[in-house]
C-alpha cells in the first residue's frame, strides 16, 4: 500500500515532510529571538559612542581629546590602571577584613597602613603627572596623614610596625643601589668617593655646630652632635633620583651615578658614628675610648659582612636550579635583612646600611659574566618590583614622623638661618671635593646638588637625644633635645623635596649621555639595541605613565 501524498514516509521511516518544516522553522527566528536580536542592536547602537574602538586615538591629539580617551570603554591607558588599583585595593582590605576583623577598620593597625600605602601611593602617581618626583608627593600625603586633625592615621599604626617597615624599605633600595654600581667606574673613582663622602659631611657638621653655638646658644658638644644630625644624605632619597637618571643614560659614561650612591652610604656611616661618639660624651653612657673605636669598627664589619655574604652568594643556589633568578633574590634580601636588624639588635646600627649595599654590589661582580653586555640583571627588575610596593611606605612614613605640633616657633626662623648656612658650605665643599677629576663644571655643579637631599637619618635618630634627655629629667638637656629634634624636622622638610626636585629638573639639563653617534662609534651592531636602551626610555615614558607602577 502506498503512503499518501503529504505524509511521504522514507525507508528508514523518516517524516520527510516533518524534517523539511523543521528546518524552515529553524531559519525564522522566533518571536523571543527577534526581541533578543532588537535589543542586542539597540544596545550597540547606544554603547557605541563609549568604544575606543569607535574614536581612535589620533596620532598627536590634543589635551582634551587624550584626556577623553581615558574614559572610552572597556578600560585602557590611564583610567584602566585606576581601575586596577581601585580593585585590588578593595580586594585587598576584604582580605584584611576577612582575617582580622577589627584590625582592618579605622583606628586599626592593618587599616592604617593600608590608608597609608594607597594614599602615599595616589600622591606620588598625581605628582608624576607633573613631571616631578613621585616621592615628593609621597612625602607630602605621609606629611597629611601624619599631621591633619582628625585625619592623622599614621599616628595609630603600630611604633615596631612602623621601624621594621622602614629599615625593610632602607634595605631594598640599597640592595637595588649595590646592583646597580658601576665596578668600573667605582675603580677608577674611589678616592674621589672617599672624598665626597668625608668632607662635606664633615664641613657642614663643623659649621653647623659653630652656628648652632653661636645663633642658638647651644653648648658645643650640643652644637656638633646637631651638626652630625644634619650633615647626613639619605639614600632613601639620593638613589631613586639617581637610579632613574641613570636608566636614561645621564651620567653613565663617567660614573656619576656610582659615585654619589656609593659616597651616600659612607656619609651616613660617618655621620651616625660622630653622632654616637658625641651622644656618649654628652651623656656619658658607656666608655669613651671604646666608642671613639666602634664606629671604624662598624664600617670595617659591615663592609665584611658583605663581601662574605656576596662569595656565597657566588655559588648558592646552584647555577642548575630552575628557579634560579627566584632563589637568589630571595637569599640576597634575606641576608641584607639579617645585616640591617642584626646590626641593630647588636647596636652596631653603623654596619647595617653598609652591609646592605656591599653585599649585593660583590655578588653582582661573578654574575655580571653571566650576561652579555648590555644585558639587564634580572634580579634588578625583581628588586624594582619589590621597591615600587615598599616605597610608598618609606616616603609616607618619613612623612609622618615629621610632628609639626613640636616646631617651636622662637626657633624656627634662627634654625632656618642656621641650616642655610651649612648647605651652603656643603654645596661649596662638594664641588671643590670632585677637582681633579674627569668630571667638567656642569658635573661638578650637579654633584654638589645632589648632595643636598636628607631625610632617612634625621627621622632615625633625630629623636634619640630627646628621648635620652626626657629620661634624666633634665629640662635644660630636654630643651637642646627638643631644638635638635626640631632642626632635624626642619632639614627633612625643606632638602628632601628640594634636593629630589632639584636632581630630576638639573639631571638632564647638567649631565651628558652617549648620543646615537657615539653608539655608532664604539659599538659593534649587533650590540647596538642592547646598549642603546636607555635613550629610548623617554619614548616609553607615555606607556609608562599608564602603568600601575609609580
């Protein structure tokens, strides 16, 4: 019997005229998916004018527009970096949250230094925008935090919290400084460090004690120990400034770079030891003699501990780990952590800061061979890392140490006076102190600037005398502490930003640095990219403006 006409049945018992409907149903959309196609069009057509892609950036735009282009969805350049650092910071005070509680809400330790890292972090990002140093902005929102009334959240974070977040900072930018120093040039400049170093601290502290004597009526031994205070360079603030200019390549050919960093860390030496010499004399803690001896002593175990440190490093871990780079930054960090507070819980406070910055500087000798050259150290980039997070710390935290309640106004504009003064004889002794070198005027004038900044050792132990003076019960010493501390406040105050503004605004203007030609010249082609690396750092400056990093 055969099927009727309309219901054709195939052999295998298929429905052919079943099938053929359901694919012409399957090609007209339903009623839903029509809505759902009407309203995917119409949401287009509305985003569309919030696309980046639909408003390309046109090569030189204006203002304006580049500052429109911020906003175009999905996030990018700018606006997208904010947007990551808005995430992860909310991501990560949750995380707080979630584990202590009542720590990550105000008035709580973690919640403070959260405040802190973020604020300190957005002040230095707005102040890069203007082509200034980030710090600077650091410095002046630490400042804020540590000082506006009903807004001081500096002051609720824990005093230990608050040291080893400092001496931890202090360690990464001198682990990053030792990579960084030029053996070359430090040969071939080493008794020009050992002159900067010593004799403008040693200028400036004599003058300011004669000052402080005869302006402030402070005794002498008061008088020189102010001036040890003052005299002392922070590399907190030096070696930043001078790590950036030289990756664009100002300076470098001669070692400048080298030269002020290196000198940065013997000053401090120097001057925490006449500090010590003279806090023992005045209050009479401990044998004479045996602290006349202990500060050579410092430098001379410092500087040991740090080569010892960097021959091990030579050969552990071994060459064959796969996580090599990880393995050394971490045993390098480790040791120049075990330098910083050893020397501290030894009261050797002298040789920690000197350890930190040799032992990197001696196991960077033997790893050197193992690059081309030219080729950047990758532990320099994990140091980099680490110091872009603990810099916000350092800077805001000096910030914040700086109590303007305890300014005393009679003194002010006398210790200003005084101040001026030894930086004037500093700049003179500094420039006279790089004669004889290969260095011509314009160096010679930036180095003497560069040797202005202060800010690390005044926060450290502008406050020891005080403290000292209050525990004798004492109100004449209690006085002369609080003055020094008020001049150390002082000092931190107008050089720290004046001499890191200084450093970025005369770099490029006072210092050289090898031009395409001079490349041409002395370099084989095939190295030519490599060694031309830092003259196209400006061209990514935009790009780096954008990055989360400050």
């Amino acid at each position: 019997m055969k099927p009727e006409k309309g219901n054709e049945t195939s052999s295998n018992g298929f429905d052919r005229n079943h099938i053929e409907f359901e694919i012409v149903d399957s090609l007209v959309p339903a009623d839903s998916e029509k809505k759902c196609i009407q309203l995917r069009s119409c949401l287009s057509s509305c985003t569309r004018p919030c696309l980046a892609e639909t408003y390309p950036l046109p090569p030189g735009a204006a203002c304006p527009r580049r500052c429109l282009d911020n906003f175009l969805c999905p996030p990018h350049s700018r606006m997208g970096a904010v947007m990551f650092m808005v995430l992860v910071a909310l991501a990560i005070w949750a995380a707080l949250f979630s584990l202590t509680g009542d720590q990550a809400l105000p008035k709580g330790n973690l919640f403070s230094l959260f405040v802190l890292f973020v604020a300190c972090w957005c002040g230095g990002y707005v102040v890069k925008l203007i082509k200034l140093p980030p710090l600077l902005g650091m410095l002046l929102v630490g400042g804020v935090l540590g000082n506006a009334p009903y807004i001081n959240v500096a002051k609720d974070i824990n005093a230990t919290w608050l040291f080893s977040l400092r001496q931890i900072a202090l360690t990464i930018i001198l682990t990053r400084a030792g990579l960084g120093l030029d053996p070359k040039a430090l040969r071939r400049l080493s008794f020009v460090v050992v002159r900067l170093a010593f004799l403008p601290c040693l200028a400036e502290t004599i003058v300011d004690g004669i000052a402080s004597h005869l302006i402030l009526g402070f005794p002498w031994p008061w008088g020189f120990m102010l001036g040890f205070v003052i005299a002392a360079v922070s590399p907190a603030v030096i070696v930043p400034s001078l790590l950036g200019l030289g990756e664009k390549g100002y300076g470098v050919e001669k070692g400048i770079p080298t030269l002020v960093i290196a000198a940065a860390s013997i000053d401090d030496v120097l001057a925490i030891t006449g500090f010590g010499v003279l806090l023992g004399i005045t209050f009479s803690t401990g044998d004479i003699v045996w602290t006349l001896f202990k500060g050579p002593l410092e430098v001379i175990a410092g500087t040991l501990f740090g080569i010892v440190g960097g021959v091990i490093l030579w050969y552990i871990p071994q060459k064959s780990s796969k996580h090599l780079v990880l393995f050394r930054a971490t045993l390098l960090l480790a040791l120049g952590l075990v330098g910083i507070f050893g020397s501290i819980k030894l009261h050797w406070s002298g040789a920690g800061p000197l350890a930190a910055l040799t032992l990197p500087f001696v196991a960077a000798l033997r790893w050197r061979s193992e690059f081309k050259e030219g080729e950047e150290n990758p532990l320099e980039r994990v140091v980099g890392v680490l110091w872009m997070i603990f810099q916000p710390f350092l800077f805001g935290l000096i910030g914040a140490e700086v109590d303007l309640s305890n300014l005393d106004a009679d003194i002010i504009g006398l210790g200003i006076g005084a101040l001026f003064i030894g930086l004037v004889v500093r700049i003179c002794v500094s420039f006279l102190s790089v004669f004889f070198t290969n260095l011509n005027m314009k160096e010679r004038l930036f180095v003497a600037v560069a040797w202005l900044p202060k800010a690390t050792v005044q926060a450290a132990i502008g406050t020891i005398a005080y403290d000292l003076a209050k525990k004798k019960e004492d109100e004449v010493l209690q006085g002369y502490g609080k003055q020094v501390l008020n001049l150390a406040v002082l000092a931190i105050l107008i050089t720290a930003p004046l001499g890191s503004f200084l450093i970025s605004i005369l770099g490029p203007l006072l210092l050289d640095r090898p031009t395409l030609q001079d490349i041409e010249l002395n370099c084989p082609k095939e190295n030519e990219n490599e060694v031309n690396k830092p003259l196209k750092r400006e061209e990514e400056e935009e790009d780096e403006d954008a990055d989360v990093g400050v």
